[in-house]
C-alpha cells in the first residue's frame, strides 16, 4: 500500500475556542445593524456561550412577528446589513 500525503492536524482547542469568544464584539455590532435596519421592532440579544461567540436578532412584540412572517423585513435586513 503506498503512503498517504495527508498530514495529521492537531487543534490547540483551548486557543480556538478563545479565539472564537474574542469575536462577540463582532458578532454583537453585526448583530445590532440587522436589528436597526430592519423596519419595525427587532432587538439583538447577546447570547454568549464558554467556547464560541453568538446572539440572534429577534422581533420584539407579537405585531412585528406577523409582519415578518409576510414580509421577510429581518431576512432583508440581514442583505442590507452585508453590503
């Protein structure tokens, strides 16, 4: 059998998963721009976690939650947020 070319790849977990952590600046900024171009009422709430940074853009009354169901409003303003 001939040898294989792969090389084995061992992850320093720790450091990755601070690394990820150190992004919840990032994730919240992003995060908060969904949330403020989108028309009506949406909030950002963090939701930090000990290995990885993450939160969710959410509406934030049950009037709001109908509309998007209608009009997609978070799902566009997540397209307007990347550009």
């Amino acid at each position: 059998m001939a040898k294989s070319s792969f090389s084995r790849v061992k992850l320093n977990l720790p450091g990755v998963n601070q690394m990820l952590r150190e992004q919840q600046p990032l994730v919240d900024a992003v995060g908060e721009a969904i949330a403020g171009n989108a028309e009506g009422n949406y909030e950002y709430v963090a939701n930090p976690h000990r290995f990885t940074a993450r939160g969710h853009t959410q509406t934030a009354d049950v009037e709001t939650a109908v509309n998007d169901t209608k009009t997609h409003e978070l799902l566009r303003a997540v397209g307007r947020s990347v550009r």
